[in-house]
C-alpha cells in the first residue's frame, strides 16, 4: 500500500510537471497545479484501491492517473489565441 501511494504520488506530480511545462500559459499558480496533481493521484488511487482490493497495483495507478488527470484538466482556461469574434449585433 506504501508503495502504492508513493507511485501514485509521483505519477501526479510527473503528470503535472508536465501539463505546467506544456500548458503553463493557461493555467494558474504552479504549486496549485502541482499540488492538485499529486493530491488528484493520491485520491484516485485510494479509490480505486478500495474499490478493487490489494494486489492490483496497476489498476490502482491507472486509477491514479485517470484521476488526477481530470482534476488537471478542470484547472485550465480557455485558450486567449483562439478566442472567438463576435458578430455585430
């Protein structure tokens, strides 16, 4: 369970490391994202670990993943280059 915890966490924090290096212009304060994603995996893998049971470490990270991946995705804004123009009333 340790382990799985440890991984999960690192998973997060490598999944938001990278959506900060990637999509920073679109996002908030780094150690919002960070912590968002690191606190993301550990919560889905917890889930997931109840939800499955002990002995499924991969779908405990994937869980993790897929997690995470969502509450990152609720942090980005709408991208400023590709705003839309409005028709004259």
């Amino acid at each position: 369970m340790i382990l799985e915890a440890l991984g999960s966490a690192l998973l997060g924090l490598a999944l938001a490391w990278a959506t900060v290096h990637r999509l920073a212009h679109r996002l908030p304060a780094r150690a919002l994202v960070l912590g968002t994603g690191v606190g993301g995996a550990l919560v889905g893998a917890f889930i997931t670990h109840m939800a499955l049971g002990s002995g499924r470490a991969p779908m405990t990270l994937l869980g993790a993943l897929a997690v995470s991946t969502a509450l990152l995705s609720l942090l980005l804004r709408p991208d400023p280059r590709l705003r839309r123009h409005q028709a004259p009333a």
